[in-house]
C-alpha cells in the first residue's frame, strides 16, 4: 500500500469535517471550541474520536515524558489542533513525536486559526 493514501477515506472524512467546521466558525476562537465542535460532527458521523490522549513516552523501558493528543480517530488517526497565526517547526515536531511515541501511523496538524483551515499530514515510517 502507499503510504500517501494511509487511511485515504477516514483522513479525506477528517480533513472535510474539520473544514465543516472553520467554514461554520471561522477564526479566532480557542482550540478548545475547534477540538468540541469537531467531536460533535465526529459523532454525528459515527465515527469513534478520543478527546486529551495521553502519550507516554518510553525510554529503556521506563517512562521518560508525557504528552496530550488533542484527538485520536478511530485509534488510527492523531490530530493536533491549533488556533493560531502560524504554524511553526516545533508545532510539526509535537505531532513527529506524537506518532513516535504511539508507533501509529498517521497524523494531521490542524490550524484553524486562519482565515482558510491549514492542514498538514504526517506519516511515521
């Protein structure tokens, strides 16, 4: 399988409910209002979404660090959402290390603070 079309209908699924839902808002709210309303459109979906994943990291079998994923889709997909100007390199290095640390594929750093939603995919190996 190509890795560029990884979970090619529920990542097209995600990245349309996620326009759904800045065209509706628009910018200039907090994260937090993006990440709820899109877990309503998840479910109106039937499309299972975790919200505040937390990640642990290991190192030598010991847990060295933790984060929080915004979103986890169908236990396949993570998404990191932003609501911001601009998207920086230690913005895309959070979701790097999300997939990492998880061993799962695929994940999408969302930006809804634009005035047109900003979307990058990651893979992991």
């Amino acid at each position: 399988m190509d890795d560029k079309f990884l979970h090619k209908e529920l990542s097209y699924k995600i990245v349309g409910l996620a326009m759904e839902v800045h065209r509706k808002l628009g910018g200039g709210f907090l994260e937090k209002v993006y990440e709820n309303s899109l877990m309503i459109l998840f479910r109106r979906e039937n499309i299972k979404a975790e919200q505040q994943i937390p990640i642990e990291v290991y190192f030598e079998a010991q847990i060295v660090g933790d984060y929080i994923a915004d979103i986890l889709v169908e236990n396949s997909i993570i998404l990191e959402l932003k609501a911001i100007d601009s998207l920086a390199n230690s913005h895309r290095s959070q979701t790097i290390n999300y997939l990492k640390a998880t061993g799962l594929r695929v994940a999408y750093l969302i930006n809804f603070g634009k005035k047109s939603l900003e979307y990058e995919r990651f893979l992991n190996g």
